[in-house]
C-alpha cells in the first residue's frame, strides 16, 4: 500500500512539473500555478478535461485525491479518473483502482477494483498487478471471473477506439468485408515495398491509395515498414475481437 501512495504522489510531482506542464495545451495551467492561482489552474485543467485530453483528466483526478491545490474531494477524483482511465489512461486505471479497493468517492466494489487493476496491469503497470493481487485474495471464484469478464469490456472500451483511430481507419465499427480489404491491402504493401526505391516510386505501381498515404508519411523505408507491420496486427487482433471468418 506505501508502494502505491509513494508512486501517486510521484506521479503527482512529475506532473504538476515544470517538464511535464511545458507542453504548449499546459501553458496557462502552468503560469496559473507558479504565481499561486490554483484555482485558475484548476479551471483551466477542467476545461481541457471537458475537451477530453485524458492528461488533463488524470491530473485534475491527482489534484482533488491528493488535496494539493484545493481541498481533498474522492467523489470529484474517481469522476476524472473514470474519465481518463476509460481513455486508455494506465496511471488513472490502476489509482481508480485503488479507489474502489477502499471505497474512495466510489462504493466499495471488489470486482470493479479487479477489473480496473487488471486491465492496468495489462499495460505493463506494477501498481495495477500488486493492487488485483491483494483484492483477489478476499475474492470469490465467482466475483474473480466476473471481474475478468469485466476486465476484458473495460479494455475493449477504450483499446480499440484509440488504436483504430491511430491505425487511420475511418471508423470503429468497421465491417469484417473492410476488415478482410485493409488487411489485404497491408499484406500486399508488405509485399510490393522491399527497397527505398520501391518506397520512391510506389505510385507508379498499382497501389492503393492507402500506400501511397503511408509513403508520404514515412518516408523512410524502416519505418514505413514498421507502420504496415503494426496496422496488419492491429487489424488482425481486430478480426479476431469481431469474430470475423
């Protein structure tokens, strides 16, 4: 438990930092907050949380759990966090967490505090691992494979509007004919480009448009690589999450 106080509060330093606040979206948060005006600070955070930048949301949610610019408000922290963690946000996962762990500003709820810890641990976070393994302890078969269920929805939700987005499809639900189509596309890229000049004169070839995007892009044949190979696992981890055949 003083592991994961000790990592909040870290974060919370690192965040309310000058590097971390540098950002340009960050600047008036951080000249609010040098010259002492944390309630200007607070409002310009909620104002770029109500645009829904999931670094504004976890900082807003650090602000209120830990008390440092304003008075300590769990209710308002766990709305932020919720917010961000639903956005993908690792940190705001496993602190919500711990919020439903204890019953802070949420209702104690063991199969929720699993479910978010889990899906942070999925992300490669310690915190989120050592805080499910500590619930699971007081768990029954039952609530930990609801929570596992849980856990997989709460991942779904976030991981593959964000990734599709990333990857430039157009839209989240696509059709497993679309699917089957830019996977096909993909292959065919991986296929045709295997040389710089290739990557030069990719218009020339029977391309699809979506090549010649990727080639403008990244110019750089490694990297343009490195992009087809991301989009043709992301689309077929994709495939396997519709059930496409």
């Amino acid at each position: 438990m003083l592991k994961i106080i000790k990592g909040i509060l870290i974060s919370f330093a690192l965040l309310m930092g000058t590097a971390a606040l540098a950002l340009a979206d960050f600047a008036d948060v951080q000249a609010a907050a040098k010259r002492g005006d944390y309630p200007a600070a607070i409002a310009e955070l909620a104002k770029l949380s109500e645009q829904g930048d999931r670094r504004s949301q976890f900082m807003l949610a650090l602000v209120y759990r830990v008390g440092k610019w304003t008075e300590q408000d769990y209710a308002k922290a766990a709305k932020y966090l919720r917010l961000a963690a639903g956005k993908g946000q690792m940190n705001a996962q496993y602190v919500l967490a711990d919020q439903y762990r204890f019953g802070q500003g949420v209702e104690q709820n063991a199969v929720m505090a699993h479910a978010w810890a889990a899906v942070a641990a999925s992300q490669g976070s310690k915190a989120g691992g050592a805080i499910r393994a500590s619930v699971e302890k007081n768990m029954t078969p039952a609530q930990i494979a609801e929570a596992r269920k849980k856990a997989l929805e709460l991942r779904a939700g976030y991981r593959w509007p964000t990734i599709v987005a990333d990857q430039g499809l157009s839209d989240y639900i696509v059709s497993c004919g679309q699917l089957k189509f830019e996977i096909e596309e993909a292959e065919s890229f991986a296929t045709a480009v295997k040389t710089e000049d290739d990557l030069k004169n990719i218009n020339r070839m029977k391309a699809a448009s979506s090549w010649s995007s990727i080639a403008l892009l990244y110019p750089d044949l490694r990297k343009a690589l490195g992009k087809i190979d991301r989009r043709r696992r992301v689309l077929g981890e994709l495939w396997e999450y519709k059930k496409c055949s």
